[in-house]
C-alpha cells in the first residue's frame, strides 16, 4: 500500500503577518505625522491658516458667522448681531477717513514749513539787496508770495518796464533763479479804473501784457526754464484793497511772484 504524501505547507508569509505588517505601517505613519506637526513653525502655520481663512470666508478674519461661536443657520441669533456687524464696518470707514484728514494735515504742516523757510531765505536776500522795502513777502502752505508795486514797474495804462525799474528787475532775477527747479507763477493786477482811449481796451488786457512783460525780462536776463514760468492777467478781479479810494486802487495796480514749493508740485 502507497504512503500518502504529505501536504506541502502555503507559499508566503501567514494572513497574520500581513495584516500585522500593514498595522505596523500605518501606526508608524501616524506616529511620523504627529512628530512632523509637533515641528511645525508656529508663525508660518499662523500665517498659512489665516490665508486659507480669509480665501474661503466673506467674514472678517475667516469667521463662518456675524458672532463669535454662532453658526449660519442660527438666524435669529444672527439678527441680533447684524447692526452690530454693520456698524463695526462703518468703523473701519471711519477709520480710514480719519488716516486720510491725518495725512492731509501732516502734509499741509510739512508744506507750510517749507514754505515759511523758503520766506525766511528770500526776505534774507531782499534784504542783503536793500530792496525789502519794494517787495512784500507772504506765504501759505502752496507757496512764497513776492508782491512789487505796478507803480515801481511800469506807467500809468502801459505795460513796458520803466528803466528806473530795471535794477530791481535784475535783484528780483537773481533771487528767483536760485529757485529755478520751482515752479514761478507772475501775475498782473490792476485796479478797477476803466481804460479810456489808452493802448489796452480794458484791464484784462493789460494785466496780461503787465504779466507778460515780466515773463520775458526772466526769461531774457535768467537760465530759469521758460517752461517753469507761468504768466497770467487778472485784471481788476482780485483786489487787495478798497477801490474807492486812490490809496487802495494804488495797492492793488501789483505785480504778483509767486514761488511753489516742492509739495504743492508733488501732491
């Protein structure tokens, strides 16, 4: 009688194994993530999750709700939040109107003084010049103000500068070319006596041509651009004075100079 062969054990390893194995993987992948998050810099992750936040939310901040801990669903209570989230974004306008007025304010003082400085230097120089006497000097937070009398320049009803005039012209020259990266605005003014048979038809024009005049003595005696200089005629328009009487009509025949400073350019 033949013997019976015997059974040849299954190839591999037992199911056990296996499945133990794969356990074992899987606690050690557990464990790597947990050791990886515990190592995680803290800033950056801050940084990471706010940015996640803020893309997936409508609410400030990433909230999923009008009120901190309430969810969406939760209407009645979000009711009762909602004027208080309406007025916390009025706030947030509010608070940008008032860093705006603060801007302005920190730009209006710093223009002011570098405008009261610009004076102060060029009051200096008329005086080395001992031509203050002929020239006024005012100031603002846009510019210098330089004011000569019409009556030191030109005429009666013309607009030619007088030779007597010419020397202050030349000192006038001087001291506007050391500011030649301004900005310089020359305007005529007159009073409001009408032009009767005279070279001008009315004071408008010869305002104009006052203006014009000093225009081209600046741009024929200094190296300033032309193009930084500006000219213009304002007739009877914006006294500085009483007209009805020959004292103020004499203070507002002028010639303005003014100089800009770098602020009122570059706002």
């Amino acid at each position: 009688m033949a013997n019976k062969k015997p059974e040849e054990p299954p190839q591999g390893s037992p199911a056990w194994m296996a499945t133990f194995s794969d356990l074992m993987n899987l606690l050690l992948c557990f464990f790597v993530l947990l050791f990886s998050m515990s190592s995680v810099d803290a800033q950056k992750f801050e940084l990471v999750a706010a940015s996640f936040s803020n893309t997936f939310s409508i609410f400030t901040a990433g909230a999923r709700a009008i009120g901190e801990g309430m969810l969406i669903s939760n209407g009645v209570s979000q009711l009762n939040e909602l004027d208080k989230y309406i007025n916390s974004m009025g706030q947030g306008e509010d608070s940008d109107k008032q860093m705006k007025e603060e801007s302005y304010e920190e730009h209006e003082a710093a223009a002011l003084a570098a405008s009261e400085e610009l004076a102060e230097l060029i009051e200096e120089a008329l005086e080395e010049d001992n031509i203050a006497e002929e020239v006024g000097v005012e100031f603002n937070s846009q510019y210098v103000l330089l004011t000569m009398n019409g009556a030191l320049l030109f005429n009666s009803g013309d607009a030619k500068l007088k030779e007597e005039s010419l020397p202050l012209m030349a000192q006038i020259a001087k001291i506007l070319e050391r500011y030649s990266e301004s900005i310089i605005e020359v305007e005529g003014h007159t009073d409001n006596v009408p032009m009767n048979g005279a070279k001008y038809s009315d004071n408008d024009e010869l305002s104009s041509a006052r203006a014009i005049s000093v225009f081209r003595y600046l741009v024929d005696n200094t190296t300033i651009d032309p193009a930084r200089i500006k000219h213009s005629g304002r007739g009877e328009y914006v006294p500085i004075a009483d007209n009805s009487t020959a004292e103020g009509r004499a203070l507002n025949r002028r010639v303005e100079i003014k100089i800009y400073n770098f602020y009122s350019e570059n706002y």
